[in-house]
C-alpha cells in the first residue's frame, strides 16, 4: 500500500473515530443531562411528599391540640384545596409518572378524601364555633381515635409506598448516570490512546504528507479540547445544582426535627394529662366513699333520735300517769278534810310537776321530730350526692381511658415522624454521595481538559518545528 494511502486512510480511521467519540460523546452527555434531571425531579416530589406528609401531621396535631387544650380547630376539610391534594388530582390527570407511582397515588386518593371528610365530620359533630366544648370532647375524641387517625396511618402509609417507589426509581437512574459516565470517560481514554498509536504509527511510517495529517491532527486536538472543556464546565454546573439540592435536603432534615420535637412535646403533654385525670379520678372516688361514710352516719343518727323520741313518749306517758295520780290523791285529800290539807298540797305539788313534764316532754318530742327530718332530708341529700360521685368517676374514668388511647396515638405518631426522619436522613446521606461522585467526576474531567490541552500544547510545539 503506498504511503499516501496510508496517509489517507490513516486521516479517515482517526477522523471517524474522533467523529464517534464526539457523537457518542454528544449523546451520552444529553443522556447524561436527561438522567439527571429525572434524579432530580424525583428527589424533589420525595421532598415534597415528605413535607405534605409533615403538614398533614400538623393538620392531624391542629386537631390533638383542639381535643386537649379547648382551642379552636382551624383546617382545610377539602381534599382537592391542600397542596398533596392538587399534586393528586393533577397527577392523575396528567398521567406523567411510571405504572407503578400512578398505582400508588391512585390508592392515595379515596384514603386522602376520607382524613378530610372525617374531620369536617368531627368539627361538625362536636364542635361550636370550630372550638370543641369540655361536654362534647369525649365523643370527639372517640370519634378522632376510630376515624380520623386510622385515616391519617393510612394516608401516610400510601405516601411511604409512593416515596420508596421514588426512591427505587433514583437509584435505578443514579446507576445509569453512573454507568453513562464511566462509558463515556472510557470511551473518551480509550479513543485518545488509539488515535494516540494512530497518529505516531502514521507518522513514524509516512513521510509524505505528514504535515498535513498533522494539521488535521491539530484540528482534532483542538476538538478533544473544546469537547473536554464543555464537559468539564457541564460537569461544575451540575456538581453545583446537585450541592445545592443536598443543602435543600439538610434544611428539610432540619424542619423534620423541630416537627419531631413538637410532636415529642406533645407526647409529653398528653402523658400529663393523663396522669391529672387519673388523680382527679382517685380524689373523685375518695369523695364518693366519703359520701357513703356520711350517708351511714346519717342513718345512724336517724336511728338513735328515734330512740330519743320513743323515751321522750315513754316520759310523757309517766308524766300523765303522775298527773293522774295527783288528781286522786287531791280528792282524797279533801275528803280527809283537815287532817288530808297538808297531803292535798302536796299532791298539787305533784301534779303541777308532772304538769310541767308533760310539757317538757312535748317539746323534746317536737325538737326531736324536727331533728329527724332534717336528718332525714339531709340523708336523701348525702345519697343523691354519692350517686352523683359516683356518676362523675364512672365519667373520669372513661376520659382517662380515652386520653390513655390519645397517649399511645400520639406515641405512635412520635415513632412514625422518627422513622421518617431516619428516611430523610438517609436520603440526605445518598445526596451527599451524589454530589461527591459528580465532584470527582468533575475533577476527572479537569485533568482530562488539562491532558488534552498539552496533547495540543505539544502538536503544536511539533508542528511549528
């Protein structure tokens, strides 16, 4: 084969294969740039489901606190008005995410309706003015526990398994990105040693027409360089965006963990109240016993004035025989004549004091009649105020019940809201690999543009020897 057709041939190879690579080069990239936006718009709808899930745990605690601490319940009742609410029905009419998110968010929606249909229910049910009053709050918070925080889990079980199927899909297309990256570096290392081989086996073997292949050798090199530069400037641009998405994630970590905390302060304040209720409960039976102890008492003291009045009666009855008596001896007397005047006196005596009895003894009855009904009535009262104890702990008992089962909710809640935030944590975590891997991969782009600009530095310096 003569020279000039190796010549020739040799300027074909190296042309096509710098004509492949920046092709390949193009399109990988544009892959490259597509895959990532894919990452990202998947990252951000896991950010924002992960921060509606937070808002409707704030919708869910708006309600807690309303139950607790008698404060009036502002939330939205319409399911399309919320921002995941919009993001469904958008979502189901645009139709723009895999089979597999649409069947989630298809199994979100009737559940979503359902956590805003039960708290209208609630508030207009039991509440006055959006504030539940102290007599209505124990069917609301029966009506909050069977309802609307099954409702909730549900809703944030729906949510995780769109969030893990997000998260499925990032790391499919982070491993794309991963393996487009390392074709395309590949590719570009392989190609510049072949065409490196080429272009010294051409020259060594040539000797006409070399300085024209090593014109068109520069024009190549030129190309390796302006392409590793734009790649390498693409590269910092992408590095950047993806530093800043890890900063947004550390901030949502952060909002995360003041909702836990709030949450945990929750917790603590429903404890609280149910450890009040159940010394309110204890000191409401202690005033039942104490009415029943009163109560006994009472019918005691009813039995012994009794007593009192059937001795009272007895007194009086002696009193009348005495006066009987008196009245007899008296007539005796006066029969007697003057021997029986000193007895006659006497019996006077005698009948006026059993006169005197009598009458003493009527009014010790009376008093004592008296005493007796109002110890009676007093009696009646001490027995209806025991039922009404009694009513009252029957009542606190069953708040106490009911605030235990808010206690255990609002635990669970508490353990949900931490196993999210390990979640986002952990998201957090693969960000931050993304953003180093596209700083090195950055980095291997500089030396790469660093490389290419010597390779050219040194066909020039050839070229114009």
């Amino acid at each position: 084969m003569k020279i000039d057709k190796k010549i020739v041939l040799g300027f074909v190879a190296i042309t096509g294969m710098i004509v492949a690579v920046t092709t390949t080069s193009f399109f990988s990239f544009n892959n490259f740039v597509k895959l990532f936006n894919q990452t990202q718009e998947k990252i951000q709808l896991a950010k924002f489901t992960t921060e509606k899930e937070i808002d409707h745990l704030m919708w869910a605690d708006n309600i807690s606190k309303g139950l607790i601490e008698e404060k009036a319940i502002n939330i939205t009742f319409d399911p399309t008005a919320c921002g995941i609410g919009k993001w469904i029905y958008q979502s189901l009419q645009d139709k723009n995410f895999s089979p597999e998110v649409m069947k989630h968010i298809h199994e979100l929606e009737p559940v979503h309706k359902l956590l805003h249909e039960s708290g209208k229910e609630l508030l207009g049910q039991f509440s006055e003015s959006n504030i539940i009053p102290a007599t209505n709050r124990t069917g609301a918070i029966n009506y909050y526990a069977q309802h609307t925080a099954l409702h909730l889990l549900k809703v944030r079980e729906k949510v995780g398994n769109i969030k893990e199927a997000l998260n499925h899909e990032v790391t499919g297309l982070n491993q794309s990105v991963a393996n487009t990256t390392k074709f395309v570096f590949t590719l570009l290392i392989v190609v510049s040693i072949v065409a490196i081989l080429a272009s010294i086996f051409f020259a060594v073997t040539s000797a006409r027409g070399l300085f024209k292949f090593a014109q068109n050798l520069l024009q190549s090199s030129d190309k390796v360089v302006h392409t590793s530069q734009d790649i390498a400037s693409r590269n910092q641009e992408l590095a950047s965006r993806t530093e800043e998405q890890a900063s947004s994630l550390e901030e949502t970590a952060s909002t995360l963990e003041e909702v836990t905390a709030t949450v945990k302060q929750t917790t603590d304040n429903t404890s609280k109240a149910s450890k009040l209720t159940k010394e309110v409960l204890d000191n409401a039976k202690e005033g039942s016993d104490t009415s029943k102890h009163v109560q006994t008492a009472m019918n005691e003291i009813t039995t012994s004035s009794q007593k009192i009045a059937q001795i009272v009666d007895m007194v009086d009855e002696i009193a009348f025989q005495t006066n009987i008596l008196a009245i007899n001896a008296a007539i005796e007397a006066a029969k007697a004549g003057d021997l029986g005047k000193g007895f006659a006196v006497v019996a006077i005596e005698v009948r006026d004091l059993a006169q005197r009895s009598s009458d003493a003894a009527k009014d010790i009855k009376g008093l004592i009649d008296t005493s007796i009904g109002k110890v009676e009535n007093g009696s009646m009262l001490v027995k209806s105020n025991g039922e009404k104890l009694e009513e009252i702990t029957e009542g606190i008992q069953k708040v106490n019940d009911i605030m235990l089962e808010i206690s255990a909710a609002t635990n669970q809640q508490y353990s949900a809201i931490q196993q999210i935030n390990i979640a986002v944590t952990q998201i957090d975590t693969v960000t931050q690999d993304n953003s180093r891997m596209v700083e090195e991969v950055a980095h291997f782009s500089e030396n790469m543009n660093g490389v290419a600009q010597e390779m050219d530095q040194a066909i020039k310096n050839n070229l114009s020897v």
